[in-house]
C-alpha cells in the first residue's frame, strides 16, 4: 500500500485531511504488511486520492489467492 500511495499521492497528511484517518494510521497501514485495512479505509483512501477503489483493492490484495483444491 504504501508504494501506491506514494506514487498517487506524495502527502499523507493531505490524504489524512480528506479521508479523516489519522497520519499514525496512515502510516501504520502504509508500513506494517499485517495491519489490517478496512473496507471503509481503502473506500477512503481511494477517493482522496483520485483513483477507482477497485484499482486500490486489486493493488492491496494481489497476492492473495484462493487455496488449492
């Protein structure tokens, strides 16, 4: 996450302002790979920066597959 929001957005604490998150969260979900992101954030997070939420939510989760049979 945190590599998309640098590309799309190089202030976390404008996209904090527009989105009401904190910085501290902010950086925890831009750092920490086992922070959990909330659909509600990424909704969030999305919009403020200008971009699909689907596009976001595809980026955050594409290594997650389903198990094999």
């Amino acid at each position: 996450m945190s590599l998309y929001l640098a590309t799309k957005s190089n202030n976390k604490a404008e996209v904090a302002r527009k989105t009401g998150l904190s910085k501290s969260r902010l950086s925890q979900l831009s750092s920490n790979e086992t922070t959990k992101l909330r659909a509600d954030e990424l909704f969030l997070i999305a919009l403020a920066i200008d971009i699909d939420p689907c596009e976001l939510l595809k980026e955050v989760f594409k290594g997650l597959k389903l198990p094999k049979e």
